[in-house]
C-alpha cells in the first residue's frame, strides 16, 4: 500500500522509519520531510494545508492511508477531507482537533465531562482579563487560546509578568490565536504524557513519556518544542500510570458522547501532583520528540494499527512493546529558539548509528543530491538509543551525541537527569 506522510520533523522521520518496516508498505511519501530517510519513501512537495491538494496528490499516486503528523493540518481539517474522498486518515478531523486547536474548548470540555484539570478562566477582551487575574493572583498561567507553535503559554510568577503576557496576546503578537486568554490556576510536579490510539471506540495506550521543554540545563531558559525525552518514566507510579490511562479512555468516551469521530493519538500532557495526575492539555496528534522513544519500541506493525485506528478496528489488535528504555537528546542550531543559521554542514551520524541501539532521527536536515547533509532548521537531529536499563539508554544517546558534529551544536547534557534522583528531585 501506498503511503503519504504529512510533516516534516523528527516525529515524521521516526514514524516513516517504522511505517517502511512493514511488509505491506508499498512508496512512501513524505510532505515536506526533511533530510533522513527510510527504504522506500519520497520527499515531496505539497501545501499540508490545502485539503483539495492532498487528496489529489493521494488520488493521483494511489495512495491507501494518508498519516497527519503535525497539528495545523488536522485543525484545518484535511483527515475529513481525506475520509470524505473514500481513503483512510491517520488522525482526528476538524472537530476532534479542536482539542489541541483551541485551549477554550479544550478547558470546557474537560469542565463538562470532570475531567481534571487546572481551575481557568477564558475571556475575550483585557480589562475582563485583567479583573479576573486580580481575583486570583500570582503564580498564574496565561494561554493564547489558539496555535502558537508552542510559544503561546506563559507560566508567570509575578501579577507583572502575567499583564505583560496578556497584553501581548492581545495587542495581536498570536495574531487570531491570541484573542481569546486562558488563564489557568498554577500547578506543580513532574511531568508525564501519555499517548494512546484510539479508533473512537477502542483505546490503546502507548508507554509515559516525559520531554524537557526548556532550553537550557536545569529546566532554564525559554519554551522550545522539547530539548528530549525518555521512555517510559521511571518516576511515574503505577497508580498514576492507571489514572492517566483511565482519563484518557473517559475523554475518547466523552468525545464520542459528544459524537466526535476520533480517529488517530490522543496526546494527554499530564502533571503529576501531590493530589494526582492533572490535566495540562492534549494534542491531537503525535508528540515531537515523544515519537522518537515510543515507536522504536513499538513492535507491532505500525501500518497495521494506524490501519486499524483509520478503519475502526482497532479492538482487533494488540500492542506489543520491547522492553528496553529509551533516551533521545536533540542536537538544536546555535541560537534556538531564537534565530539561528542554516545551511551549515553535519558529520558523524553514520558514526553515532553504528552503535549498538542508536538510532539517529532527521528533525532540521537538508540533503543535497550528491550526499551532502547540512542544518535547516532549529532542531536539527534527535539522538535516540535503546538500552536495558535507563542509565545504559541515557549513557548511550549521549556517546552518540557527541560523535556527530556541526558548527553551534547545542544540547542539553542533562536530559533524564532529574529522573535519577528520583520522585523527590521535583520537591523544591
Ligand atoms: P501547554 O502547551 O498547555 O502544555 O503548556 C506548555 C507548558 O507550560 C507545559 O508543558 C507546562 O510546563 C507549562 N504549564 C502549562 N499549564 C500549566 C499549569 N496550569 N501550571 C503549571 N505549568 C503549566
Ligand atoms: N513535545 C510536545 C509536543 O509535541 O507538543
């Protein structure tokens, strides 16, 4: 069968890595894709916001299952458009993704359903805003309603710092994005997502995640995409693992109370406080770098489940998963989340797969036609290795780390380290 992948990061390069596994996989297709590659797949170029596009680009290459990997498709509803040309989608149409696209609504609905969550509220002009932020005070949490690319949640301190970010969402820095503000009572502990697939009736949870969001070592810095992740989490309980997996199942439940036909990952980001897990948000998609430690363990066909999830079949198939750990560090451009140069070129991964367990995934790469590799984005690579115990997976991705090279490589040399030290590290 023929495959169209939509996206062009690290998450995208790791699900075509284990999409091209499959004994059924015919070409597979990747709009934009980057510079990593995988038997069988062809980088392409087409507006993953244009549905007309995609579904004629399917149609006209036979394509069988088009894969949604990034959230601004999904919310412009092109799985719909996908579904309603007769081909199967992986990933929520327009209203499902409304869960990840709009935090109001995302908020109202756990609010419905009691799904716990941080106490909020959601206002559309400043001075509503502003009186309900004096009623509550600081620390707060202040939300641009829409798609931000991730920077659109300022976690405040002070009453100053959370006018500032209010001004900001409003004076148009999110554009429509920010004109409706979430702001949301502030909550601590360690944090853990779980992902599962679900066909709207079946769900199936994948193993915890936790990425690192900051920049900088010690969780300093600003919000990035992520810095790295590890699978599973050691310091998750199994109490809290069965809560989380249990709230997960009571939201496709309630999405389908609301007659919602979710289809794809529902991407629950939980913290783990001391009165239990909490909602942060979802996505409605595959996280970016938490694909890159949860499928290489994945040893199901991943075409065969993201079949399933696409045909509602999904209570036919069973997940299996190797039990190593997995640890993935992201080599990032000098400057990220900043500015950055592009354009600069990279050695070693050929080194760095060579051992055992390592697998080097593509986010911001470039290859030229005669072989050459360079950087072309703010996160460039994720280093991801498997090994028997955390501490061997940890030490692994980091002896990858360093035997690939490009000018202004830029890493965190402390990703699981916090997990080390174990539940009472996240006590401050
Ligand atoms: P979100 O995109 O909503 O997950 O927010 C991005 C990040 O902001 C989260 O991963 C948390 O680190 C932080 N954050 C979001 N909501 C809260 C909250 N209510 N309390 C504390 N931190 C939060
Ligand atoms: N790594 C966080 C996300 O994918 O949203």
């Amino acid at each position: 069968m023929n495959i169209l992948v939509l996206g062009g990061g690290g998450r995208e390069h790791a699900i075509v890595t284990s999409l091209a596994a499959s004994p059924d996989a015919g070409s597979i297709y990747v709009a934009p894709g980057n510079g990593g590659s995988a038997p069988g797949t062809v980088t392409v170029t087409l507006d993953n916001l244009d549905a007309a596009a995609v579904v004629s680009f399917a149609q006209k290459h036979d394509v069988g299952l088009v894969v949604i990997g990034p959230e601004a498709p999904l919310v412009a509803g092109v799985a719909d458009a996908v579904r309603a040309a007769g081909i199967a989608a992986f990933g929520p149409g327009a209203a499902g993704a409304q869960l990840e696209g709009s935090k109001r609504f995302s908020k109202e609905f756990m609010e419905r359903h009691a799904l716990p969550t941080a106490a909020f509220g959601s206002f559309t002009n400043a001075a509503e805003t502003l009186a309900y932020l004096e009623r509550v005070g600081a620390p707060i949490v202040v939300k641009a309603d829409g798609l931000a690319a991730g920077k659109g949640v300022t976690v405040a301190a002070t009453l100053d710092e959370a006018r500032a970010a209010i001004a900001e969402c409003f004076d148009g820095r999110f554009g429509a994005a920010g004109a409706t503000v979430v702001i949301e009572e502030f909550l601590t502990g360690p944090e853990c997502s779980l992902l599962v697939f679900t066909d709207g009736t079946t769900t199936l949870p994948m193993a915890p995640a936790q990425d690192h969001k900051r920049a900088f070592e010690g969780d300093t810095g600003p919000n990035t995409g992520g810095m790295g992740v590890y699978s599973p989490v050691p310091i998750v309980t199994n109490e809290e693992l069965a809560d989380m997996q249990a709230l997960m199942e009571k939201t496709v439940a309630a999405l389908t109370s609301e007659h919602i036909d979710y289809r794809g990952v529902l991407y629950g980001g939980f913290m783990l406080t001391p009165a239990g897990p909490r909602l942060l948000e979802f996505n409605a998609r595959f996280g970016d770098p938490e694909t890159q430690v949860i499928l290489p363990r994945l040893k199901t066909d991943l075409l065969e489940v993201m079949l399933a999830v696409a045909n509602g079949s999904l209570a036919d198939v069973q997940l299996e998963w190797d039990d190593a750990w997995a640890v993935s560090v992201v080599l990032a451009s000098a400057g990220y989340p900043g500015d950055y140069a592009k354009g600069l070129p990279i050695t070693g991964i050929d080194a760095a797969e060579a051992l055992p367990g390592v697998t080097v995934y593509h986010a911001g790469t470039k290859r030229f036609d005669d072989g050459t590799l360079v950087t072309a984005g703010g996160r460039v690579l994720n280093v991801t290795a498997l090994g028997s115990s955390f501490q061997e997976a940890r030490a692994l991705a980091y002896q990858a780390t360093e035997l690939i090279d490009f000018e202004g490589k830029q890493y965190r040399r402390d990703i699981g380290k916090r997990a080390l030290g174990g539940r009472s590290a996240w006590e401050r």
